[in-house]
C-alpha cells in the first residue's frame, strides 16, 4: 500500500432521508464525481430496504415501469442467502437483490462550510431497471458529462447510458452493454476518432481468472472490437476485478485505479475489496504498461472495514491537482468517502 495524505468520509446513510416512509437508507456510496467551476458534483448510489418486517417472510423490492417501488413478499424458507446483497430462490435457483438502489446529485461549493446540498433525483422507470441502477461513473467529453451506471433486472446486471449538460438535467441513452456486464467507465477523449471503454464482463462459466476489457465506439452507442485488457494475478484480485475510475491522462500515460477482490471460502461471506493500479499506453490503451502488484489501497479506517458489506474500498472517480490526486469511492457498501495520494507514489508502486 502506498501512504494516504489525507482521508475523510464525506456522507453516509444518517445524512439522508428515504425516498418514502416505508424505507430505510442502508447506503450511500460508489460515487461518480466531476469538477464543475467552483464545485465538486457527485451523483450517488443510494441503496434503500424495507422496514416493515413480517414474521416468517422476507421483502425484496422492486420498481415497476409506472416508477412505483413495491415490495414482493415471500416465505423465508424459499429463500437462502448468498450474502448481504443477494438471495436465491430455493426452487429456480435465480437471484434477488436484499435492497433496491437509484441516483441522487450533490454538490459542494469550494470553501463552503456548509454540508452536502441535494440535487437531481435519477430513479429507475423502465423494465430493465427494475431491481434498480447502481455505480455510476462520470466523465466529460467535450462539453458533455457522461454516465454510465448499472441497470439491474430479472434479465441481470447491464448497463446504461446517460448524458448532461449541467448535472441537473439528465438525459438516457438506453443500455449500451448487454448483462452481464458492468463496471464500465470511459474515456475522456477520442483515441483514433473512436471513443475507448473499460468494461467487466461477469461469465457463468469460468474458463479464465476475473477480467477487464476495454472496446471501441463511433458514438458511444454502439461498442465493438472488444480485447482483453487485464486478468486478475494475485489472491487479492482473484475473485473479481473491474473497472474503477475513469482513466485520467498524465505525462506517463492513461493511470486507471481498478478494483479487486479476495476470494472468501467462508459461506456467504463477501472478501475484501482492494484498489489497484494500470499504466495503459497513451496512443494504444490497450496495452498496459505497467500495474501495482499490491493494492495502493485496503480498507484500514473503521468506516471501510464495518458496514452492510464489511471490508470493502471501491474506487470510482478521480480528480487530479496539481501532485496530488483525490480518489473518491464506496466504503463497506455503506458511506463514501475520498483519499488523497501523491502522483508519484502511485507511480511508484507500479512495476
């Protein structure tokens, strides 16, 4: 790991009020960030359950196209859990989410001593949305911010895209990657006139270690010419690897901060998630130069290492400053919070 010069939980589920009375905010996380003039913008993941609890019976909500959330009711017993986020159906074998997620802006001022003001509210509203979006990930191409986020349905996990102009209205594109498919950022910039996506496709069928890979489009829309980019190589990235913050470009290259996970045998267990580090080439991104093959960063703090999924740091936005670069991510499923790391040693750890 490399030294943190600075680390501060900047909002969690007491600072947010539910979408409705019937629920309860158990996270506020994973954050796509962006710098717009004099403020710092984050469109954050806020995962919602049910209160009320019936004896015997498990609640899974959902979304219906009409933008009402409802909870399905179920016998307990014909459901086990996989782990904190996820249930399996005893009978079909298929999977339900334990809360349901959707998007909100907030926006800081610079030296504001005020906290976190409210902004946009993105809500699930169509079919492939139904058990909600989740992770977000933000980056200005142009004079467009662009967004990717997770759309979660009985058909899977895919994603989607959407666009903005000022990060308070907020257009959709539809899904751009198929399920099962997430973790996707992209680019600031065309490479070869053809915009560049990292992106983790999450097979049933494990022919290899986790896997990112990046892909081309002529208009954001439509992607192709997929290559794997990078395999997990060490224990503490050996049960998933994906994609993290939006590539910033530096002197050296593109510097990509990914995620890892730690393979737990223990039954619904989730192992510790770490953040890592990719030098890709800057003509050629495809091409890595160089990785850290140890995290940059491990949950240490007590806010990273206890909430609804324990021992988690899930990086997913990056803002540079002069020698310094603030990453911003997820803690424990549960707060956000944002460190900072000189360049340097990040470079440093990379061989």
């Amino acid at each position: 790991m490399i030294a943190r010069i600075s680390e501060r939980l900047l909002i969690c589920p007491a600072d947010l009020e539910p979408s409705r009375d019937e629920f309860e905010v158990i996270g506020v996380f994973n954050p796509g960030v962006v710098r717009i003039r004099n403020e710092v913008v984050m469109l954050v993941r806020v995962a919602e359950k049910p209160v009320e609890q019936r004896a015997g019976f498990i609640g899974l909500p959902r979304w219906e196209i009409d933008g009402e959330c409802v909870v399905d009711w179920f016998p307990e017993s014909d459901w086990i859990s996989v782990d904190p986020r996820v249930v399996k159906s005893t009978s079909t074998g298929l999977l339900r989410l334990t809360s349901v997620s959707h998007l909100r802006v907030f926006r800081k001022r610079d030296g504001s001593s005020e906290g976190w003001l409210p902004g946009a509210v993105f809500l699930p509203e169509t079919a492939t949305d139904e058990f909600g979006i989740e992770d977000p990930r933000i980056t200005k191409i142009d004079e467009t911010y662009w967004i990717t986020y997770v759309a979660v349905s009985r058909e899977g996990a895919a994603t989607s895209l959407a666009s903005s102009d000022d990060m308070v209205t907020i257009k959709r594109h539809g899904l751009i990657f198929c399920p099962e498919n997430k973790d996707v950022v992209l680019f600031p910039q065309q490479i070869d006139d053809q915009y560049v996506a990292l992106h983790r496709p999450n097979p049933n069928s494990h022919f290899s270690p986790p896997q990112v890979w990046i892909a081309r489009s002529p208009d954001l829309l439509h992607w192709g010419d997929h290559q794997c980019l990078y395999r997990g190589q060490a224990g503490w990235e050996s049960d998933r690897v994906g994609g993290g913050t939006p590539p910033l470009l530096i002197e050296e290259g593109w510097l990509h901060l990914y995620h890892g996970s730690r393979r737990d045998e223990r039954e619904g267990h989730v192992g510790e998630y770490s953040v890592g580090a990719l030098l890709l080439d800057r003509d050629n991104p495809a091409r890595v130069l160089a990785r850290s093959t140890q995290p940059i960063m491990r949950p240490m703090s007590e806010f990273e290492r206890n909430g609804f999924v324990p021992r988690v740091t899930f990086p997913t936005a990056a803002i540079e400053h002069d020698d310094l670069i603030s990453v911003f991510y997820g803690a424990a499923d549960t707060s956000t919070g944002v460190v900072c790391f000189a360049k340097q040693d990040i470079l440093g750890a990379l061989n």
